[in-house]
C-alpha cells in the first residue's frame, strides 16, 4: 500500500472477509502505512453473501468506524450460474469501490483458497497458476490485493472462534 491509500474491502461476511475487516482496521493507520477502509457487500437473493444479516455488518463496520456499502446483486434462479454470477459481482464491487474514491479492492482470499485454485486450474483447465497476492487490474482501473494470502484456513477459523463470528455458508443453490 502506498502512503495515505484508500482501500475498499470486499465484505461477503463469512469468516475470511470479516477476519480482513479486523486485520485491517487494526493496521490501519498504525505505521505500516496510513488508509481509509470502506468495506462493500454484494447482496441480493443468490449472491454467495446472500445468507448474511446485512444489520450484522453494518453494526460490526459502525462499531469500527469503517464506511459500509450495499450493492445488489439481480441474478435470477433461471440464469443463476457461477461465472455471470462472479463477473457480475466483481463489477459491482469494482464500481463500488472507484464511487468510494478507492482503486484498491482487498479480498479475503487465503492460503488454502490459492491451492485450491491452482489444483482447480491444473484439472480443468490444463493450467498451473492459482491466485496472486496482487493482481493490477488494469482494464478495469483497479488493483487487487489479498492481505491474508499466506494465512491458512484454520489460522482464520480459530480468530473467527476467538471473536464469536457465527459461521455462515453460501446460500447459492449452484455452488
């Protein structure tokens, strides 16, 4: 992050992006670099944040003194499926983000994320690449960043324990 930065952080509201809003409220400002933090969440009826208390969030965002977006999402169960979904997600949060003054977009992608892809792309696509760390956007005018990649899952599980987060699982009926 450069010096006085505005990150936007995607926020499904399942353990690995609320273990980012904590991470990086509690770095911000400390340091190691000086940023805004507005967290964004992509509603609507079969989005993968679909099964989340919106009021939850914004309590949790209002109590850290982090800005709170809503977009919806308007994916219907008849053309519902994971690319168009992802795509249309991303676009929303993308667009959130540059209307919050941000061209960084954090995301809650973690070690265990980034292998499962590379094996994802290796079976299916013939390819070995998995995620990166920081991936400059630059069709789109944003950068991406995963703050928590070499963190494992069960790192992220035991501080969503320690701080009581419920555990909430994708409603999508494809995924």
């Amino acid at each position: 992050l450069h010096k006085e930065t505005h990150v936007a952080l995607a926020l499904s509201g399942g353990k690995d992006s609320l273990t980012l809003l904590f991470f990086l409220h509690a770095m911000k400002n400390r340091g190691l670099a000086n940023f805004e933090l507005t967290a964004i969440h992509v509603s609507g009826e079969y989005s993968c944040g679909a099964g989340v208390n919106q009021q939850y969030l914004r309590a949790i965002c209002h109590e850290l003194g982090v800005p709170f977006i809503v977009k919806e999402s308007f994916q219907t169960l008849e053309k519902l499926e994971c690319y168009s979904c992802s795509r249309e997600r991303r676009k929303l949060l993308f667009d959130a983000a540059k209307e919050a003054g941000s061209t960084t977009i954090a995301f809650g992608h973690h070690r265990d994320d980034h292998v499962q892809t590379l094996l994802l792309n290796l079976f299916h696509k013939g390819e070995f690449c998995g995620n990166l760390a920081k991936v400059n956007m630059e069709r789109y005018g944003i950068t991406i960043i995963r703050p928590l990649f070499y963190a494992s899952e069960e790192l992220i599980k035991d501080f969503s324990k320690l701080h009581g987060y419920c555990r909430i699982t994708c409603q999508c009926p494809v995924g």
